[in-house]
C-alpha cells in the first residue's frame, strides 16, 4: 500500500491522472504547480481502475523539518459522493505512511467547496472551515449574481461605466506584460509572494494547455487599470489572479470585472464562477458577504495533526488492504 509518486518534471502523466478524473480545476494541474518553490508532486493510489491522487508541495524549513502544502484537494476516477469507502480509506492510509517515511511534521490540505462538497477524512485529520471563498451561480441573471457580491456592487459597477471604463480581453503580448507589472507591483505592497509569476508565466498561461484562460483588462481611455486572470476547467470558471494599478485603487474598477466575467463564463458554458481562497488569506476583491451559504460556502482545510500519524498507524489494520 503506497504511492506512485509523480514528479513536476513529468508534466505528461501528472496532466494524464487530472484529465481523467471525474471533475478537477486549474489548481490540479501541472500548470499550477510548474513554477512553485519547494517540491510539488502528485500523489496517486491506484486499484484496478479506479484511483484518487493528490497534488502537493513538499516545502523544508530552515530548521531541517518538512511540511505539506495542497492548494486543491484530492481527485478521483468517480465522484466522491459513490466512491468506495473502502478505497479512501485505503488512501488515507497510504498518506500516512507517505507523511512517516518523508519525516513530514505538518500538513495541510486545501479542499475545494465544489469539488470537496462531500468528501470527509475517514481515518485521520480534521475539517477546518475558512469563510474566504464567494461562488457564483452563473444560471442566475445577472442582476442576480451581482446581488452576491453586496447591495452596493451593482451600483458602483454602473458609476464606473459612466466614468468611462470598459473592459475587453487581453489581445497582446503587450497587455500581458502590462498586467504582469501591475500585478507584481500589488503583490509587493501586499508582501505576498510572486517571484514565481514572472512576465513568461503570464504569457504561457494564455496558451492553450489543457485548459482554457482569459485575461479581463479594465480600461479608462488607453489606460490599463486592472485586469483579471481567469481558468476555465469542466464547468467551472476560477478567479486565478486579480491586480489593480494603484492609481485607480479608489475606482475599484474590479467591480466591473466580475461583472463582466460572470457573462462571459455563461458564454463559455461554465455553471459556476469561484472566486477566493487565493492564498488561503481573506479574499480583498469584496468586503461584504454572499446572502446564503449556498453562494458563500468557504474554503475547508484537511489538516493532519503530527501525532496522529504514528497514532493511526499503530492502529491501522492489515485487512484494511486487501482490496474490494
């Protein structure tokens, strides 16, 4: 019972376990992954024909000891809500082990509020809730996805229209860079960490990878001030990353890009829109609440606690094993 481990190095067969399970988003993929500090690898335990695997990233400390970061939760060859307990199980094990014999002293593991919906831990960790995440029925009228965003969200995205702003998709390699400056420039200030989205990083991301992308630009006149990177996977549409050029902070022209994206999901076939969870901080892009939890259900973190790894070994059952 273990892993097959996959290396960022094997970009192939890390895309080929995402594309076949039964639903996945941008952050699955070996894109997401490629330019990360530490060590990202995939995860897979595999029976027969069915499989769960599991993006992580390995980060080591100064201190010699090592940590586990996931920033989208396990995958499965079937939805969570049939697959066989038996097989989870079986896979929780497995990690365990994987946490003992890489002489891992903490892990966490960001779950998704869609894909995760049903998914429990069964032998070990525990379900931690962060409200930083917003979803959006993108089926609602228009009127009423804005409603999710606050009461007075409509209101500024028209002032911004009077104004003068537009938006329009990203066109050249020129806009790209113009983005990518703003963007590391809000990350700066934010102290956030951005090294590894460089000017090359925003320009292959554009380039169809598995995935589908788009880059919403919010302009004043000939003026670039601010712009939105979206991910399109199955029916989802992510918010991946947003910047806004400081001198039309106080516009907050980001407004009129969520706006705007929700029709444009709608016309890519998306049923949802989720922003947040963006760094496992608070989302900035909106200060006021979703009305329901329905459109506001938040981020869950599987966290595995350092003792109970030797704990739910010394206790694990050799028929747990045997396969069903």
């Amino acid at each position: 019972m273990s892993f097959i481990t996959v290396s960022i190095y094997d970009n192939t067969r890390w895309d080929r376990y995402i594309r076949n399970a039964h639903t996945f988003d941008f952050n699955h993929t070996w894109h997401y992954h490629s330019t990360f500090p530490g060590e990202p690898v995939l995860l897979v335990y595999e029976e027969r024909d069915d499989y769960i695997a599991m993006p992580v990233v390995i980060n080591s400390r100064t201190d010699g000891t090592k940590s586990i970061s996931g920033f989208a939760g396990p995958l499965a060859s079937r939805n969570f809500a049939v697959l066989d307990n038996g097989l989870q199980e079986r896979f929780e094990i497995a990690f365990l082990q994987f946490l003992k014999e890489q002489q891992i002293s903490e892990s966490s593991i960001l779950l998704h509020p869609l894909i995760h919906a049903t998914f429990k831990p069964l032998r070990t960790g525990r379900l931690q809730r962060h409200a930083d995440s917003l979803l959006i029925d993108l089926s609602l009228s228009p009127v009423m996805q804005e409603a999710n965003y606050g009461e007075n969200f409509g209101n500024n995205v028209s002032l911004l229209r009077r104004k003068g702003y537009t938006v329009r998709q990203a066109t050249s390699i020129h806009d790209v860079d113009t983005f990518a400056d703003i963007y590391y420039r809000n990350s700066m200030h934010l102290q956030s960490g951005s090294a590894h989205f460089d000017k090359a990083w925003f320009r292959q991301i554009l380039r169809p990878s598995g995935f589908e992308s788009a880059l919403l630009l919010a302009c004043r006149g000939t003026q670039l001030t601010a712009g939105v990177l979206l991910t399109f996977c199955n029916d989802m549409m992510q918010l991946h990353l947003a910047a806004t050029h400081e001198q039309y902070l106080q516009h907050a022209p980001l407004h009129l890009l969520l706006a705007e994206a929700g029709g444009l999901g709608k016309t890519a076939g998306m049923q949802y829109f989720h922003l947040g969870g963006m760094g496992r901080k608070p989302d900035v892009l909106f200060a006021s609440k979703a009305v329901t939890s329905d459109t506001y259900p938040g981020f869950k973190t599987w966290h595995v606690p350092v003792q109970q790894i030797q704990n739910s070994l010394k206790n694990y059952r050799p028929q747990l094993s045997i396969a069903v």
